[in-house]
C-alpha cells in the first residue's frame, strides 16, 4: 500500500555503513583493511567495507561465546525470544524500502523483486521462526518405570554462517531464523560480493532487542575471514551456503580442526523434464522461462536444464521465443526491469566463456547469447536459450549460474530420467505429465531434494530446501532446519 519511492534519488541519498558488526556495536577491521565494494548496475563504489581477517574473526567468536555462556539469550523465556524476533522482522518491513535498495545495489537484481521477494521471504522466514519458538515441545521416552528419560534439545552454541551473494538477505535469514531461535549465538560472514543487507540486518536485530555478541556479522574474503570461521576452534557448527567446491573445503577445514557439525547447502543443475502430456503447455513455457532467467539466472534451484518430448519440443520452442523480449536486461532501479545485472565482472566472464562453450560443442543459439548494455559501466548478459544440447556437453553438465537455458529432447521418459540423473548435483527437480502414474514413478526416481510435478514455482517457509548428493547434507527452512543447530540430550532421571 506504500507510494513507490524514487529509487535513483533514495540510491543517490542513501548512507552506507561498510564496518564489521561485533558485540553489539560497528567495528572497523583490527588490521583497518577494507575492501571496495563496488555495484554491478553501473559499477559506482558503494563503499569501502571492512576485510576481516582472523583477529577479527577472533574477536566476534568470543563476544558469540561469552553471550551464550551467560545465556544472555538462551535463557530468555520463549515467549520473550519470540516477541523479539517477530520485532525484528517488524524492524525490517519498517525498513524494507532501504534493504531492497541496498540488495539491488549491491549484487545487481531488479529492485521490484528485491522489494516484492527478498525482503518479503527473508522477514517472513525470521518472523515464522520467531512465532515457532513457543511451540516446541521436548520429549519423554518410553523408559521403564523406576526411570524417567528426558529428550530435549539444547543450543549447539557458537554457529558460524556463510553465505553467498544470489540472495543475500535471504540465505542470511535461513540461517540466523532457525539458529538465533533455537538460542545459538551467531557469526554471519556474508559473501565479499554482497556485504551490505547483512550489515544492516545485524542493527535492526539489536534495535529488536537481541543481546549484543549474540548476532554478529564479519564481511571479508572467503579464504581469510571465512577460513578463519571454518577452521576455528570455538565454533561449534557451521551452516554454509555456496558452491560444491568451498562446500568441500568447509567440509575438510571443519573436520581438520574441531570436528564441528557442518552442514552444506551447494549448486545444482535442476533438471525439468514436460512430457507430451504435460497438461498445461503454456504453464510449462511460462515456469521453464521465468525460473531460469529469474534472478539473472543466479538461482541454485534454477531448471537450468530442459527436458521436452520431442513430439512437442518445436510448439515448446515457439512459445518460449515469443516470452524472451520482456526478459531483456534493463535498469535494476526501474520498477519494470524483471532482468538485472549479472554480480560482478568475474561472473560475466564465467557466464559468458560457458556460452562460448556451447556454441563451439554444437548447441543451437536460438536467443541472446552476448553481453548487452556495456555503455552503463555494468554487468549485463542477454536471456540465453540454446537448442540441440547434448547431455555430455559442458553446459548441460556444470552449473553456469547465469541466464541460460540448455534445451535437450527426449523420446523415452526413463532415458529422460536417467540423464536428469546422471550429474554429481540434485537439488531440485520437475516432471510435467497428466498420467497420474507416470508423475509419481518418475518423481520417486528422481534424485532431488525438491521435486516439482505441473509447475516450478511453489515454495514456501514450511517446506525443507536442500539437497542430495553434492547439492550439500543439510536442509534449510522448516522446523527440519531446527535439527541442524540444536544438540539432542537424554537426561535419565531415577525415579
Ligand atoms: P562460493 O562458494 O564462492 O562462496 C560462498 C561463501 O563462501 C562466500 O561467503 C565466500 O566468501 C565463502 N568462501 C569462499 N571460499 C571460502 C573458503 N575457502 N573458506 C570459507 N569460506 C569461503 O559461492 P558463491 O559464488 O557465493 O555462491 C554461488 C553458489 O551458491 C552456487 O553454486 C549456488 O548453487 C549455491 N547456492 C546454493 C543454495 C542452496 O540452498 N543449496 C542457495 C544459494 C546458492
């Protein structure tokens, strides 16, 4: 219901504050380094933002862990911890105009959806935890009768998040929800390429009352504030999102050091398999389209790759070619651009070489394939599709994490399967087909921690997210999430 404000001139006003969030308080790096943080609409500096390193590191796991020693929130009663995340959740809707801009800026996607997603889903996902905390219940196990066994669960302690840059105030709210509601004390280390919502959210959280040491946030590199992290001897578990490749080196830094829990939420290559029976084509074209070139294509869960009966696959082609002109990459501060701008420089270049790579293995370039509004000093790749992909190409194999779309055909659902299969990914996954048993045989075969039968799109808070194989071992979202950042205790009490 609010008047949509002018997005250059707030852009143009707006105050940005680059320093760490330590105990309750802003912090320059203990070193005073500082990185340049740089916008991918246009390229204008945004800020120089505090590059912490392992002092800094330091220095925020012993305010976490001083906090959650005197329980200066594991102890607050749970209708009083649930009162103050719904008030920080409030804090961020109050807030909203600002955290959107600031997102848009800072990692280049439209600010309608920065506005009307990101900002809606992250203050939905903290205020649903919030509203979950006082309906828990611990258990009673089936001991005999001169014992009484207690099953609760307790806060691990000290949780050290990193996140990547595709959906900053989102994947920190996966994150900090579950883990400042169950009573953890958190470090956050948001990527390099997108610091500023992160920054932003750790003062709303003091403003609703969440104790200082309990919420802190370190920007900085992956491999120094983020290794740090991993490898600390203090935190007790780490919840990260990002690539298969840093999900790995999480994985063996957690286990070199301290043995602590890590849980990995990795890429993916999502397949989408319409049948000739899919009951509702233009629903199919309309959700192939519009999830992968959604978010620039920076998607995880992205149906990056398509898999069409070939009986259809031409009527298929037609009607996506006829949707691709409104995703033309536009403006990210115009309400009407639904495609932005790629996050930075070394992304382009990724996104671009794989295009490269299809065109040279044989794929049929059917839209876009370049990069397009150079003269803005910004970041811009053209809604790509290509036709006649193999299943052995590169850009039917790896995850591109940007605006294309790898059309393949198939004439034998099972073979279709088998190849939707046959990737070291499986994150999410689609079947479209009217025969009630031919979505079912096929979604039970597919390995995919998400699989989606006539339609891509539903999601929603009280669903786990996550995935199998080297799409990562953890699942975000859902009471589920509650398992990763809580330990179980057995009391057994002689009675
Ligand atoms: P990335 O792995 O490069 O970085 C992710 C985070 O890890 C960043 O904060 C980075 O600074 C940090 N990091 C990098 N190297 C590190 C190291 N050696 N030690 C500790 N931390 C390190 O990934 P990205 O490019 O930021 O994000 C894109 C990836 O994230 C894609 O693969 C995408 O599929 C995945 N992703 C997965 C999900 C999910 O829920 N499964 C959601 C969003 C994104």
């Amino acid at each position: 219901a609010h008047a949509i404000p002018n997005w250059h001139h707030l852009a143009r006003d707006l105050k940005i504050d680059g320093r760490a969030f330590i105990n309750g308080r802003r912090a320059d790096a203990r070193e005073s380094a500082t990185f340049a943080c740089h916008s991918p609409i246009d390229g204008r500096l945004l800020a120089n933002v505090a590059r912490c390193t392992g002092a800094d590191v330091d220095a925020a796991v012993a305010a976490a862990r001083a906090a959650f020693e005197d329980r200066r929130w594991a102890s607050v009663a749970p209708a009083k911890r649930k009162k103050t995340l719904i008030k920080f959740a409030d804090l961020m809707l109050q807030h909203a105009p600002e955290l959107a801009l600031l997102e848009t800026l800072d990692m280049g996607k439209p600010i309608r959806y920065a506005r009307s997603v990101d900002v809606q889903l992250a203050q939905n996902c903290i205020r649903w935890y919030g509203e979950a905390v006082d309906k828990i219940y611990d258990e009673i196990a089936p001991a005999p009768e001169e014992a009484l066994a207690l099953i609760t669960r307790e806060p691990v302690g000290v949780v050290a998040a990193i996140i990547p840059w595709n959906y900053p105030m989102l994947m920190a709210a996966w994150k900090i929800a579950p883990a400042l509601a169950a009573g953890n004390s958190v470090v956050l280390k948001p990527s390099e390429k997108a610091p500023l919502t992160s920054l932003r959210m750790a003062e709303l959280a003091l403003e609703a009352g969440i104790p200082e040491g309990v919420f802190n946030v370190l920007p900085g590199y992956g491999n120094e504030a983020g290794a740090a992290l991993a490898l600390h001897m203090d935190v007790d578990c780490i919840g990260f999102t990002g690539s298969t490749r840093t999900g790995k080196q999480i994985v063996q830094m957690a286990g070199q050091s301290n043995l602590k829990r890590a849980w990995t939420e990795l890429g993916g290559k999502s397949a989408n398999i319409v049948c000739a029976d899919c009951p509702d084509l233009d629903a199919a074209v309309s959700a192939a389209i519009g999830s992968i070139y959604f978010n620039q294509g920076e998607s995880c869960n992205a149906p990056s790759r398509l898999f069409v009966e070939a009986s259809i696959k031409d009527a298929f082609i037609e009607k996506a070619l006829a949707m691709m002109p409104q995703y033309a990459p536009g403006d990210p501060l115009d309400e009407s651009t639904v495609m932005g701008a790629i996050v930075d420089e070394v992304q382009l270049r990724t996104v671009m070489g794989y295009i490269d790579s299809g065109k040279s293995a044989g794929a049929k370039l059917l839209h876009g394939g370049a990069q397009t509004r150079i003269d803005t000093g910004g970041y811009y790749v053209e809604p790509t599709l290509f036709d006649e992909v193999r299943h052995d190409m590169q850009i039917a194999r790896e995850e591109i994490f940007g605006p294309v779309l790898s059309v393949l055909s198939f004439t034998d659902v099972h073979e279709a399967v088998r190849q939707a299969n046959d990737t070291p990914y499986g994150l999410h996954a689609a079947v479209w087909t009217a025969n009630i048993s031919k979505a079912i045989t096929v979604s039970r075969a597919l390995r995919a921690g998400t699989v989606h039968v006539n339609q891509y799109d539903n999601d929603d808070i009280t669903v786990p997210f996550g995935g199998y194989k080297q799409s990562g071992n953890g699942r975000d979202k859902s009471l589920h999430a509650f398992d990763k950042y809580t330990e179980l205790k057995t009391t057994w009490i002689q009675v």
